[in-house]
C-alpha cells in the first residue's frame, strides 16, 4: 500500500514536436537540449521538485529512448524516493488489448491505475514542451482555495498574438466562463500555458465519460475541458507572470537560448532558490585557450575553445579549433567546430561535426541547423534556414 | 575477480606546509582543478577499477570530507552491499582516536577489515593526485603471485626530501631496494603510496604491528620486508602524470599544469573519468567585454572582466575591469571592478574589493583563506 499523496503530477512527453525538423528526429521534444546544459524536461521537472510535488509519472511514447536513460532513477532531480518519484509510463498492453496513447486525455486515462496507488487528492497536468520557472504549489493552494474542479494556469499574452493560442474567457474573479482555441476574435488575452489541476475525483469521470465516447478525440483542450465547462464545472483560471516560453520550433528555440544571453536574463537560472536540476555529464571545466575569444555567451563544463565565440551558447564537451567562428549560434552537446569552419546563426545538433573551413548560417535570415551526429564535410557552405541531416549530399 | 577487491583511503597525512588551505579541512577535501576534491581522483581511480567497496579513514578536520563524500552516490557507492564507509575516528578505552600512521589508523578500524568480504585490498594514501588504471594494477598483482605489489612512477616531481619512500625495482617487478623518509632519496622511483595485497595478509600484519608497538606502514612493515626479504614485494609502474599535494607551491603548481591540454589529457582519460559532487550551477557567462586565455573555468561563473591562466571554481565573479592573472579561485570567489590579482590562491568565497591589488611572488602565491574580505 503506497502512502497517500496530494498531488501526483502526469507530465505529458509523448509529442514529436514536428515542428522542430531533424532535431527531434531520433528523440523526444521533452529530450532537447536548451540553455548550455539543460533538456526542456528539467523545468517542469525542478519545478515539480520545489514545488514539493515529488510524485511523477513521464507519459512516453514517441523515441523514448533517450529520455528514459536520461530520467533514470530520477536522482538528478531529488526524485528518487521509496514513496513516490519519477515514473516513466510508455503505453503498455492491457490482457487483449494493446494500443498507443490516442491523445493527451486517453494518456492520462490509461495510466489511471498509476494515480489510483496514491489516492491523490489532485492531479497535475504538465507538458515537456516549455521553459519557464513555476511554483505549483501555489497554484494548488489557489485550486484549493477557490474551490475549483480544474485550474488552468494562464498568462496574458499581447493582444495582437492572442489568436495562436487556446484562450480563457473569464468573469472579474478569474473563474473561466468560455474557452476558445485559436480565436479569430480573441476577447481575452489569457493564454492557456497547457498546466492543469484537477481534483483528481471530478478528472476520473469525465476521463472515463470521454473515453466511452466514441466521438472524442480523447484531447484535455479539445474534448475534457469544453465538457466540463458545458457542465458548469467550477473552472479557474491561474494568472502567472514571469518567463514562459514555447519552444516548439527551431525559431523560437533558438530565441528562447538567446534570451539567456540577454541583461538581466529573463529567465534566472543562478537562483538558488529554485535551481534547476539536469543530469550531470561530469565534465572538467571548460577551457579557453590562448589565442580564443569568447564574448557576450554562455559556456558549459567540458567545452574546449581554441577559436572564437561571440553571443553564442556552448553545451557540454563542445570544441571550437582555432580559427574557427561561432556568432548567434547554439552548439549542443559534444558538437566540434573544426578548424576556420563560421556558424552563424545556426543550431548545431548533439555530437555533430562542421568540417574544416565549411560556412554554417548566414548572417541574416532562417536558422539552419545540422542534426544529431552528422558530419559535415570540410569546405561547404549550408545556407540559411538550410537543414542538414545524415542523408543530405552535397 | 574484481568484484572481489575493496579500497581503503587514509586520509590523515601531515598537511602543515598548506597553511591556511587546510586548516578547516583534510588534504582529501582540498578543492582542485575547478571543480574536483583531492579524493575524487583516487576514489574514482577504485571505483573505475571495480571496486564496489571503500572505507575512507578519517583523522581530523573531516567534516568538508563528510560533506562532500555524503552517500558516495557521485561515486555509484550507494549500493546495498558495501558501499562507500565513512571511518572517521572512534574513541574507545583502548583508542585515543588519534592515529601516528596507517597502521594505527587500520588498527582502529579491524571491524570493518574483519566484516568486509573481498579478498583483495587497495590501500592507499590520499596526498597524491593522480588516475592510475587499478584493474590493471590488481590483475598485475593476481598474475604475479607477490604478496605485496606497490604502485611507483618515475615522476621526479614527486622526490621529497625527509617525506615520502622510495624503491629501486628489479626487471621483473620485485622491489629490491627501499628508502623511508631519506634526508635526499637516492632511488629513482617514488612509491605511490597506493598497494594491493590480500585482507587477511593486511590483517595478520596489523595485528602483528601492534603487538610489536608498530605504527607507519612504510617503516615498520614495507621496509623489513624489503630488506629482510620474507615477503614478497613487487612493484608496479604508474605512467601517468601525478602530484604530491604537500606545500602551498605543490599546489599551486598543480592547477598550473593541468593548464597545459596535454597534461590534462593525460590525467582526465575518456576511458578512466573522474567524478565529483555536483552543484547544478548554469553554464558560464561571459560578458560583451570578457577576456580570458589559457584557463578553466567551471559552470555558474560570470566573467566580465580579464582572466589569464587561471583556474576558476564554480560560481565566481569577474568584475569588469578586474585582472586575474596566474590565480587559483575557488567556488564562489568574487573579484571586484578595478582589482588586479596575480599569483593568489582564493580560498571559497574570498572576496576581492573595488581596486585592490595584490601581487604574490611566482615562487609563492599568495593564500586569502576562506571568507576573508580585502
């Protein structure tokens, strides 16, 4: 018998993410690295651990590999415990019947028996899709507080964006009275940040309603929550202010990398009130040699810089030889710039190798990238926007 | 056969030429290289070869050492079975708890001798930073029947007056010839103060130790042995660089070296990697107008002003237009704008105010000990 929880939170990290091309190609979105040393899945799970939230279940399904072995044991985020921690839920056959998660709500429906073992109170809803810094906690005590069957974190986006995302109509109490996905006519300008609390009793009927429907689409924003709103659900809207951002295409990673490298950064990760935890490659620290420069960029343990950097995020173990140029660029794990090579504005995927004297990006214009473990010959030229993986010929 | 060896580290050596560097923590708990402890290299050194099983014997100053070591989980010692054993010292009526060498401090700890299982033990002092192959070493001293194999290195840097003990080694591995703390050593190699030799045959020598009224390891045991030649003694070559961690200047000299990427590359090897506790700190940032050659730096710093070889621990601060040049930073460390340092040590968050200056000679760096503010 498992003790009690109040909270269990179910991170949904099952999404391609195919809108980021060939960097999700053999791993998961949630598995992506972003910041010099982090993947998108270490912030809302360091959220969860400082929230106090210390029961996980990682819904997996697309290129789980990666991820699993990145999760472990849990220990790098304090969740490896004997009552709770991180579980890695991938879709599983049940006596006959086997079958993949059919959408975000049938992922949460088929691990209900996960949930059950805790006896939650409430449960929280995640994706693995965005980098921001959130104290759940709080959001609860506001579930808890105004008496909701769901609360859903939102945060006001300009108006002028508002139709890209699924919006919260509310009254003057933020007690949502109508949502609407992608708005023509957007009457509000609360974006739904995809992070739900529900009161786990109320979330277990309509997900075994939704599912004995046989029209649904078995979707939280398509399907759950218009429902319960029909039923006139007590549903919250929770204001959060502060850094959140969508990393869902390569623009927008790439945008969300060089916000690190702003003054002040919008998004503190020196806080040492809510750290954020990442799985430790255990490196040396870097080292810059005689002869480099490196400006205005972010530098992880492990890299080697004999060339020259400016605005730019190094992962871990990434070498940039002498002579070689890196601007407005992020080079992910283990990646080597090879001798006289220039990378602008680009994304250099994990391990992947630039060929002496090759030009990367342009100055202006798209974000190329070259994908995981390719090796670019020496003396090309990849052009803006370009994508290059291990089949591309030049 | 390897799962069948376990590890001892004594970190109790004499750490009076550090100075202020170890007055509140062991040789073993001394921050190096950016971002490591003395310790890791050695334990790591084990736990690469196989050892699932290691006590660290404390003497004094241990509580950095404790904290660092915590469940030995950096070091995947955290298992149900054996596991990483803190020893530090126990009073007791016949136990004073100070130790006047290794054998002493084994003599205190024969319970966790006796209730270990593996046939094989490493032994080894802490004051030597190096990353020696120990399945290597072992499967050395299985297949040469010795009693005793001893780890030597030719490394001349590692000669000592009045310390240390030196061995002068036959063809086929057998040590012939040993000095204990000689005025100036005349052999050639160093002993590493690293061994292996089975549990029971380190059992039956500590007991017999002290019925005798025995002490140090080297003198009373090693070098009867040697001389009198009833056991015996084999010794086997570490080829890869190392350091004696006796003096300010050793220590200095040591995060200089590491400087050079070949050096370093012989010490950090991809197939032997050294693990440490770790922070969680963000990468490093460096500002619009950083300068940095030929350093470390570890994550969580910010630089914005002028590094030249240096090692910089995790999460210190460079000030724009502030000079660090041949400087040695620990965690935490602040520079100021306008300050210019040269061949310091800063101890863990030292601080250096708004233009200060400070200039050690080359041939002895300066020590700001832990907190101080100038």
């Amino acid at each position: 018998m498992m003790r009690k929880k109040t909270c269990v939170a179910m991170l949904l990290a099952g999404g391609q993410g195919s809108r980021l091309g060939i960097l999700t190609k053999t791993v998961a979105k949630p598995a992506v690295p972003y910041g010099g040393k982090y993947r998108i899945i270490d912030f809302p799970l360091s959220n969860c651990t400082n929230s106090g939230i210390d029961t996980v279940g990682v819904l997996t399904q697309y290129q789980p590999l990666e991820l699993n072995a990145y999760i472990g044991s849990g220990a790098s985020w304090d969740l490896d415990l004997n009552n709770g921690g991180v579980f890695v839920l991938p879709p599983y056959q049940k006596g006959k019947v086997g079958e993949w998660y059919r959408g975000t709500a049938n992922a949460i429906y088929q691990n209900m028996a996960f949930i059950e073992q805790y006896n939650p109170d409430y449960v929280l809803i995640l994706s693995g899709d965005h980098i921001y810094k959130m104290d759940y906690n709080k959001m609860l005590q506001f579930h808890i507080r105004s008496g909701a069957d769901a609360t859903i974190a939102v945060r006001e986006v300009p108006w002028e964006e508002a139709s890209r995302f699924g919006i919260m109509n509310t009254d003057v109490d933020n007690k949502i009275i109508e949502f609407e996905e992608k708005p023509k006519q957007p009457k509000s300008n609360k974006a739904s940040m995809g992070v739900y609390i529900f009161t786990w009793e109320k979330l277990r009927k309509y997900l075994t309603e939704d599912e004995a429907d046989k029209t649904s689409s078995n979707d939280f924003g398509k399907n759950i929550i218009p429902k319960m709103l029909a039923d006139k659900q007590v549903m919250m809207a929770y204001m959060f202010e502060g850094y959140w951002k969508d990393v869902g295409t390569i623009e927008s990673l790439w945008e969300a990398n060089m916000d690190l490298l702003s003054t002040p950064m919008p998004i503190d990760l020196h806080d040492k009130k809510w750290r954020i935890y990442a799985r430790n490659p255990g490196y040396t620290p870097h080292y810059i040699a005689k002869g480099a420069t490196v400006s205005d960029s972010l530098v992880t343990e492990g890299c080697e810089v004999y060339g020259h950097v400016n605005h730019s995020v190094l992962f871990s173990g990434v070498t940039v030889e002498e002579g070689a140029k890196v601007e407005d660029a992020v080079i992910m794990p283990g990646a080597i710039i090879r001798r006289g090579a220039v990378v602008r504005r680009s994304i250099v995927a994990e391990d992947a190798i630039i060929g002496a004297g090759s030009v990367v990006g342009e100055e202006t214009g798209n974000i190329a990238v070259v994908g995981h473990a390719v090796e670019l010959p020496a003396g090309v030229s990849v052009s803006a926007g370009q994508q290059v993986d291990a089949t591309t010929t030049f | 056969m390897l799962k069948d060896v376990m590890g001892v580290i004594y970190t109790g050596e004499n750490d009076a030429n550090l100075r202020e560097l170890t007055l509140m923590r062991a040789i073993a708990a001394l921050p190096v290289a950016g971002r490591y402890r003395v310790v890791d290299f050695l334990l790591s050194s084990l736990v690469n070869g196989g050892v699932r099983n290691v006590g660290v014997i404390m003497q004094k100053n241990y509580h950095s050492l404790m904290d660092h070591l915590g469940s030995g989980k950096e070091w995947d010692l955290h298992g149900k079975h054996d596991g990483l054993y803190v020893l530090p010292p126990f009073l007791t009526r016949e136990n004073v708890g100070v130790y006047n060498g290794t054998l002493d401090a084994l003599r205190s700890n024969t319970n966790y001798l006796s209730r270990s299982k593996q046939e094989y033990v490493v032994l080894c002092n802490s004051a030597i930073i190096c990353n020696p192959n120990i399945e290597e070493f072992i499967q050395y001293h299985v297949d040469s029947s010795a009693d005793i194999t001893l780890m030597y290195s030719k490394d001349e840097g590692l000669l000592r007056d009045e310390m240390g003990s030196y061995l002068k080694v036959a063809e086929d591995g057998k040590v012939t010839e040993m000095e204990v703390e000689p005025t100036h050593p005349t052999l050639p190699n160093t002993f590493m103060e690293i061994m292996v030799l089975k549990r029971e045959f380190l059992r039956s020598l500590v007991d017999k130790g002290v019925a005798h009224g025995h002490h140090a390891m080297c003198r009373d045991i090693l070098l009867p042995m040697v001389t009198d030649g009833h056991a015996r003694v084999n010794a086997w070559e570490y080829t890869g660089p190392a350091w004696r961690m006796d003096s300010v200047q050793a220590y200095f000299k040591f995060n200089m070296d590491i400087l050079d990427t070949n050096i370093r590359r012989k010490l950090f090897v991809d197939t032997l990697p050294v693990y440490t506790k770790v922070r969680d700190e963000m990468p490093t940032r460096y500002g619009d107008n950083a300068t940095i050659v030929n350093s470390l730096v570890a994550d969580g710093c910010i630089i914005e002003g002028t590094v030249e070889n240096s090692v910089l621990s995790r999460g210190v601060r460079i000030a724009p237009d502030a000079h660090v040049k041949n400087c040695i930073i620990m965690q935490d460390g602040q520079v100021h704008s306008g300050a210019y340092i040269e061949n310091c040590i800063l101890d863990k968050q030292a601080v250096i105010k708004r233009n200060a200056r400070l200039i050690g000679p080359s041939a002895y760096p300066i020590v700001i000990a832990k907190n101080v503010v100038i």
